[in-house]
C-alpha cells in the first residue's frame, strides 16, 4: 500500500485492539480509523490454521454504520481479492 508510518490514531488504537481491548475513536475522514481495525484483523486472520476452518465458518464480523461504508469497501475489493462478503440492510 505504500504506507511508512502510522497516523496518530492508528498508533494510539492498534496496540489495544491486538491486546483484545475495545476501542473508541472519532476522527475525521482520512485519518487512518479503517486501517487501525483492519490491521489487527488481518494479523489475528493470518494466524487462524485453514485446515480448522470449515465451509459457512465466519471469522470475522464487521458492523458498518453506513451502506455508503459498505458500499467502499467493496469497490475497495472490487477485484475479488478478498474472500468477504458483505451486506448492507
């Protein structure tokens, strides 16, 4: 992606959601809060055994509180690159 360093939010809130805190932040657009949830996630993903996972498992569960939030992350996956499914309602 290109990134060298965190943002101030992402360096104040991934060390908590890695320790399995709850976390709340309110920042402006653009401030990194996607990547600060997203990153942990993938680290904690990344370590899950595939031969332990079984077809209809769900890993992780993202509540977003927009469809337009929705609506982004999946022209962010508009390649299929990652295997997620997503809902708006």
């Amino acid at each position: 992606m290109g990134f060298t360093e965190m943002t101030p939010v992402q360096a104040s809130t991934i060390p908590h959601f890695l320790k399995n805190k709850d976390v709340v932040v309110e920042a402006v657009t653009g401030s990194g809060k996607t990547l600060a949830f997203l990153i942990p996630l993938l680290e904690r993903l990344s370590k899950v055994s595939i031969a332990d996972v079984k077809r209809g498992d769900v890993l992780a569960l993202i509540i977003s509180p927009t469809r337009f939030f929705v609506s982004e992350k999946n022209r962010n996956n508009s390649s299929g690159s990652w295997p997620v499914k997503s809902s708006a309602f």
